[in-house]
C-alpha cells in the first residue's frame, strides 16, 4: 500500500538519504535479517564467510515471499539466499541462478531480487533506497581509538523524523525534560552562534551545566557543538576539560507513523563502566524525550516560522527549519508559508 511516507520516496531527498538500519553484530555470518524501513521491507543477509553484507527488497519476484526467511546456501562463485517458498536461488548479485521446478531453466534475466546499497561503519548497517546524495555521515571520534564506541536504540517513536531531530538539537528543553540528568531547570541559556557545517546548520559552542551529562553521576560546566549531518542525522560532541562526549543520531523513517532512531556513542574516558551502565542511562534519556516527541502536533514539523513562537535559545532549531526548506526537504515537514 502507499502512504504519503512511500509516495515521500519520489521526493529524491529521501531516497538519497543513508538511513541506520540495524547493528553490524546483527547480521551473523550466514544468517538473514528483515527491516522496515520508508513503508518497504528489507532482507539484509550475510554470505557464510562473514565478509559481505547485502540488502534487498525482502519479496520474490516469484509468489512475493519474504526471502528474509529463507536460508542462505553455498552457490557457484559466492553463496545465494534461497527463497523459503519455491526455492528459487539467488546469487549474491541479486540474479535468480537456479529454479528447483525447471532444473534445466535459465531462470529470465527478470527474476532478480531488488538490490539496494549497503555499507557498514561504526558498527551500524547503513542503507540507501536509492541513490545517494553523498557519503556517510563522519563521525571521526567513533573511528578513534582512544575513544570508546557505544551503540543504543533502536528507540521507537510513533512520530516523525524532523520533529526528533530537533529535539535533539533542542538545548532549553536540557534542564527540564532531563532535569538532574541533562540540566538544570533554573539553568539559563547563554546565547550561542549558528553557522552552516558541512552537512547543514552547526553551533560550534554552547555552554551549559549539566548534573550528570553521560550517566557517570559527575556534574560539569559542558560545551556543546551540534552538528546537523543530514535532514534526518545529527550529532555533537560533548567537552569537558579532556573529555569528550559524542553522539551521532539517525533516525529512519519505518512507516507513515512511526521512526526507528539509532544512535551511536562515543566517550575517551569511563572504560570502567559498564556498558549496560551508559546503555540504560540513555534509554532513560530517550524515553524522557519520546513522551514528549509524540505528544508534539502538528506532526509535520512547520517550516513557515510565523507558525509556531521561537526565542534566543531556539536559534538551532530555527536554522535546522530554515535549512530543511531551502533543501526542499518533505517528509515529516510542512511548508505552509512557501505558496
Ligand atoms: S515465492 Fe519465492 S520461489 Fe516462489
Ligand atoms: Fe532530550
């Protein structure tokens, strides 16, 4: 069935986008996995020598099966996912090699499974439904060593994707929804500058304290730099002193309804605790957030700013509203101004 989130896809900015799909642990050597992501179904599955990764569309051409439930086997030049229904075999290239009903058929060039791109970094299986607008968002202290690499989520919430992003971009919101944890109610918010990054709208230097910035139970005076990496991925990085705190979001769009967000984290100091520790504070964090996310209307986040009030401390969500008309960015948003 195609929703608005589907019909969304003919918007190229959607279909360009790297979305966070799953864990690299996820996928085991030989094994499948299905995903929903932008309203369609994926298959990701790994060839049994653990050194591939491929995501298709997860339905046979055949009788539309989910090839996700079938198994992978060794095949002629690589392995082939074979479908749980007929047995229709796929070769790692997407093409149907072998019909078990026909032995002596070579299956038609069109009996081929929908192959989308694929790429794994940080832990995390990236897939694009279309072409892609660009790289990878970097997150470069995930690839230093001196830093310790966290994944969390996925977090579910029943809203869309911008109005998530700019919750995370959202500093006033600290000291209240995670009063004790990411800030002060009474705390005021210095005023800060907004510029444009790489990727879209950056504030290089907020600063604020927080009573416990990472779950470690240590109140700081922190700065900020948010980053925006994409319409749907942002991240910043936390200072203190030596340490460093970052985190990179993603948030893939599931259904018309609903988003799946993922995220990445990475800190040089606390090795000595335990992941289950950091883990569960930032599902607290989460939760804390998507109560509030989902009872946000409208649902489409609006990019005329006449619609909704903003002060000083909103600068960042302004520019990331500014920036998402200018790149014509549809999903999840209404431009009621633009006519
Ligand atoms: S549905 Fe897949 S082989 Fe028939
Ligand atoms: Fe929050």
């Amino acid at each position: 069935m195609s929703g608005p989130v589907l019909d969304q896809l003919k918007d190229a900015r959607l279909g360009a986008e790297w979305f966070a799909v799953g864990w690299s642990r996820e996928v085991k050597a030989g094994k499948t996995l299905t995903r929903r992501v932008l309203g369609r179904d994926v298959a990701l599955w790994r060839p049994a020598a653990g050194d591939g990764l491929h995501c298709w569309l997860d339905l046979c051409i055949h009788r539309g099966a989910k090839l996700s439930l079938g198994e992978v086997r060794p095949g002629v030049g690589g392995d082939c996912l074979v479908c749980p229904y007929h047995g229709w075999r796929y070769a790692e290239s997407g093409q149907c090699v072998s019909i078990p009903a026909h032995p002596g058929l070579i299956p038609p060039v069109k009996a081929r499974a929908q192959v989308f791109k694929v790429r794994e970094r940080y832990g995390v299986i990236w897939i694009c439904l279309g072409e892609p607008g660009g790289e990878l968002p970097e997150f470069p202290i995930a690839e230093d060593e001196s830093f310790r690499v966290l994944l969390a989520g996925p977090y579910r919430f029943k809203a869309l994707g911008p109005r998530l992003i700019e919750n995370l971009l959202d500093v006033a919101h600290l000291g209240i929804v995670h009063a004790g944890l990411l800030g002060d109610p009474e705390g005021e918010i210095e005023d800060y500058e907004v510029g444009m990054g790489t990727g879209g709208p950056e504030a290089k230097e907020i600063r604020i304290f927080q009573p416990n910035p990472d779950g470690t139970g240590a109140g700081a005076h922190i700065r900020y730099h948010y980053e925006v990496k994409g319409p749907l991925t942002a991240g910043f990085v936390k200072y203190h002193g030596e340490q460093r705190f970052g985190m990179l979001a993603q948030v893939a769009p599931v259904d018309d309804e609903t988003c799946e967000m993922r995220l990445v984290m990475a800190m040089n100091y606390g090795q000595e605790i335990p992941e289950e520790e950091l883990i569960t504070f930032q599902d607290r964090v989460t939760e804390q957030d998507r109560v509030i996310v989902e009872s946000q209307r409208p649902e489409l986040l609006p990019l005329d700013l006449q619609a909704e009030l903003h002060l000083r401390s909103d600068r960042m969500a302004i520019a990331y509203r500014r920036w998402l008309r200018e790149i014509g960015f549809t999903y999840g948003t209404n431009d009621g101004g633009a006519a």
